[in-house]
C-alpha cells in the first residue's frame, strides 16, 4: 500500500477482533516509529508494547475506563524522558512520541492494522500500571488490532481550502 492510500484508508478502530498480531507485523510497526525523525535527533522516544490481558484490563481503567481499549489485542504506549522544551515553546518530547505514533499508525493501516489515538488517559495511572519511571513524559496511547468488523469508516474531512492558506493567514 503507498503512504498517500494509507493516509486516506486509515480510521479510527473501536471495535477489535481478538485476532494476534503476527509478530513480523508487530515489528514492521515498531520499526516505522524507531526510524521516526526527533528532535535534534535525540531518539529519546520508548515503546511499550501491552499484550498481557491483565495489563491490558488495566490500561481500559486508565483510560477513563473506555472498555474497547482493554478489548485491543495490543496497546501501544510511547513516553520518552528527559522532558524538553523547544524554544517555540512546545514538548520536544511529546512532539517526537507523536510523530513516532503518527509513523506507526501509517504502516499498521498499510498491513491492515487499525487503531485509536487516546487523549483520555491518566498518565499516572499508566506510570504506575507499566512501571515507567519517573521522569518520562506519557503523551500517547493507541490500542491496535483487527477489526472485529468492517464497521470502521473514516470521518469527512475539511475541504482543503479550510485546512490550507498560502504565505500569510
């Protein structure tokens, strides 16, 4: 599948299959994010990857106890340490874990993987729950697996003259 399809087939997944994740599936994701660009090329992004039932129970809790997320047969889970803050005034590091997520999204929807990006966490909570250090910033989580069925569609979007303007706003 070429980037651009991938882009405009993938969706957001709430209802998984139990279906696994083959394992050289898995891979090809994590290596999309591991090769993620960063800031100042630090690569200070880490993955976790949550398959346990248990932990995965557990991560449905943390997540304002949204009940499909603990249904994905993997969750993943991108914090990175020593928290820095850009001179435009954002998280160098919640930025890298967001494009290393947004990489990762991309080659799953090319295997035919779909997932949920979670705002609605306690980054506590899952600290705790998958024993991340203090220390580390915790600014994405995104179950993925199959769909339990072709039930996902992908929003509408703007048109691109509300999204786009040319040298000044």
């Amino acid at each position: 599948m070429e980037i651009m399809e991938a882009i405009k087939e993938r969706y957001s997944l709430r209802s998984f299959s139990q279906k696994e994740i083959e394992p050289e599936k898995l891979q090809k994701i994590l290596e999309a994010g591991r090769l993620a660009p960063t800031a100042a090329n630090q690569q200070r992004t880490r993955a976790i990857v949550v398959t346990d039932p248990k932990l995965r129970k557990g991560m449905a809790e943390a997540c304002s106890n949204q009940k499909f997320v603990g249904e994905a047969p993997a969750i993943l889970v991108l914090c990175a340490d020593d928290e820095r803050i850009m001179r435009c005034g954002q998280s160098a590091r919640g930025i890298d874990c967001a494009i290393a997520l947004s990489f990762m999204c991309l080659e799953a929807a090319a295997l035919g993987i779909e997932g949920c990006w979670i705002g609605s966490f306690d980054p506590e909570q899952v600290r705790k729950l998958l024993s991340i250090p203090e220390g580390y910033v915790i600014p994405a989580v995104y179950p993925l697996g199959y769909p339990k069925e072709d039930d996902g569609v992908r929003r509408e979007k703007k048109p691109m003259e509300e999204f786009f303007v040319s040298n000044r706003f």
